[in-house]
C-alpha cells in the first residue's frame, strides 16, 4: 500500500461520519433539554430557601439588637438605649402596595407623643429620620426572585395553624427587648378589621408562621415562637 492511500485510510477512520455527528448532537439535546428545566426548579427553590433564611436572620439581628441594648442614633448628638426591635411583615396591598414583597425591620420607638406599643407605626413609606424625627423604619427590605410573603398564620398553644383565611390577620410585629429573650408578637387586622388585632400571650398562644411562595408555587415558611426560637421549613 502507497504512503499515500495508508494516510487516506488512517484519516478515514479519524473523521467522525454524519451519522455519528448527529448521534453525538441529539445525545447533548436529550441532556440539556432535561438539565436545563431542572436547573431552573432548583434555582427556584434556593432562591425561595434564601428568602425564608433571610427573614429568619432579619428576626435574630432584632432579638440581638433588642436584648443587647443595641443604640439607635436618632441624631448627630443623641442615642436611644431603650428601644425595642422587631420585623413587620404585611399582606394587604390596600394598606402597602408593596405587602407581600417586602418586610420591614424597625426599632419601636414614642410616636407623636405616644408612648412604645410594640407595633410599626411609621407606615409603608419606611420615612428617613432627616425626614421624619421619630420614624421608626429602620429598613424596607424588597423580597427578589418573584418570591412572595404567602400567608402569616398564628400557631395556637395545641398547636394548631389558622392563617388568614380563618382569622383576620393583615400584618404581624414582631419585636424584642432586654432583659427578656421571648418574643413579643401583635397582630394587625385586615382591610375587613382594620388597626390592632391579637396580641400574643403565652397562654394564648404559641408563635407566629410566615408562609412564603415562589413563582414556581414551592412553598417554605418560618417558624418564630413566642420562646424566641426560629425555625426554617
């Protein structure tokens, strides 16, 4: 055999036919095809497992800052070592357009001459202090990814779960102050029952539920107990 005609045939045998070039092509679309959706699902869920680790964070930093004494700065010359802490969640738009897409984490401070209530009064346009003297806002914090605030539910001493569709629930405080680890938890009422609702007790009582959804329609939730413990699920 001719050098020549042995390097045709050694090329031969390296080339790759049309066959097997479309073989190898429909192989990488069976595979990306099914990655791809899957990838999406579990970008989803971590996405959603995120939010409800941040919002258990958001309430831990309000249950440090309220048993540690933590200072808020109301002015250049001036600091509040009295105030409580706390996260306010809402889901009626009628009252925030922004309800179930954000949260708020707020120090409960006098308003207008009233004394500290354990309830965010500085309304949904989370106002500056340059603005607003005695705002309590200390953060609106936006929830990303589509994600939402589903439903808040209180947790009954039995244990039994009524959320709002049982019970008229529009929002929830939830704050802490020194010497007491507990948390203290008060509920606001819906657009139907307007203004305070529930406050919690631990006789009444055992926590309070945040239910989250995802575009996707997963679902988590967190979990805080009047006892101050938290828990992600």
């Amino acid at each position: 055999m001719s050098s020549r005609s042995s390097k045709s045939h050694a090329s031969a045998l390296r080339a790759f036919t049309l066959l097997e070039v479309l073989v190898s092509i429909g192989i990488m679309l069976v595979i990306i095809s099914v990655v791809i959706p899957n990838q999406s699902t579990y970008s989803k869920g971590a996405s959603l497992k995120n939010l409800a680790n941040d919002i258990a964070l958001t309430v831990r930093q309000a249950q440090v800052y309220g048993t540690s004494v933590q200072g808020f700065k109301p002015g250049a010359a001036s600091t509040e070592f009295t105030d409580a802490y706390g996260v306010y969640f809402n889901i009626v738009p009628s009252t925030d357009p922004l309800a179930k897409t954000t949260f708020t984490f707020f120090a409960d401070r006098p308003q207008g001459g009233q004394p500290k209530n354990k309830i965010y009064d500085s309304g949904p346009t989370c106002p500056t202090l340059s603005a607003v003297p005695d705002s309590e806002c200390i953060q609106k914090i936006p929830i990303t990814g589509g994600n939402q605030i589903e439903d808040l539910c209180l947790i009954a001493v039995n244990g039994s779960i009524s959320c709002s569709n049982v019970i008229p629930i529009g929002g929830a405080n939830i704050s802490f102050l020194r010497p007491n680890t507990d948390a203290s938890i008060v509920l606001m009422g819906n657009s139907s029952f307007p203004g305070l609702y529930f406050i919690c007790t631990p006789t009444t009582c055992k926590g309070l539920r945040i239910k989250l959804l995802s575009p996707s329609s997963a679902t988590s939730s967190v979990d805080v107990y009047m006892t101050g413990q938290i828990s992600v699920h």
